[in-house]
C-alpha cells in the first residue's frame, strides 16, 4: 500500500522568493563590503561588517527552508532581520558619506520584503506543516 502525494512537498513561492532575497542580501554585502573596504581602519570595518554578520546568519537559515526547518527558524530569520533593518535606518539617517547611506539602504530594502514574506499565510503554513 502506497502512501498518498503529499501536497505540501514543493516550496510555495513566497517562500523560495524570501530565500533568493536573503542569498541575494547576503552576496550583495560580499560586494558592498569589498566596494566600501578600501581606506576604512580596523573600526571602520567592524561598525560596516557587524550589521552583515547578522544577514549572513540569516541566509544561512534560509539554507534549511527547503528541508528541515520549522516554525522556530522563520521566527528567529524575522528577529534576526529585525535588529538588522532597525538598525540599518538608524544608519541611513545618520550617514556620513553616501557609501554608508547605500550601504544602509541596501539592507532596508531587501530586509523589509524578506519579513513581510516570512508572515505570509502561505509561508507560515509551509513552516507548521507535518514532519
């Protein structure tokens, strides 16, 4: 006796496009970091890098979207996506040169759509569904 098709197996596409978003912020900080890099002093660079450790932490959440993940990991992408945007608009109001305001605004405009997808009807039903 066979198993029934299980109609929840494909990734529905408000979460793939959530998961190409946080690839697509991750390496955009790759290039932002080795853009902006040159002429900074070791402080510099780690005020520039912190924020990008965070988004980075998130993309390699959403590398577990697809198999293992559950309810537990799109809450702590949100949060996590949550501390970078906040703290990327405290950025982009006080940035000094428009490198930094770039820098910030990627982050905000990438970031705010990945938490708007992770509360999708369709997303949190992919994230609560049965092992």
């Amino acid at each position: 006796m066979s198993s029934p098709a299980r109609t929840d197996s494909k990734m529905p596409r408000q979460v793939r496009a959530a998961q190409l978003l946080l690839f697509a912020l991750a390496f955009a900080g790759l290039v932002v970091m080795l853009a902006l890099s040159g002429g900074l002093t070791s402080y510099g660079m780690g005020n520039m890098i912190a924020p990008w450790l965070l988004v980075w932490v998130c993309a390699l959440l959403a590398l577990t979207y697809d198999g293992s993940a559950r309810n537990g990991v799109r809450l702590t992408t949100f949060v996590v996506m949550l501390f970078v945007v906040v703290g990327s608009f405290r950025q982009a109001s006080g940035a000094a040169a428009p490198g930094e305001f770039l820098d910030a605004a990627l982050r905000i405009v990438l970031g705010l759509p990945v938490m708007v997808l992770l509360f999708l009807p369709e997303t949190t039903a992919w994230f609560d569904r049965a092992k």
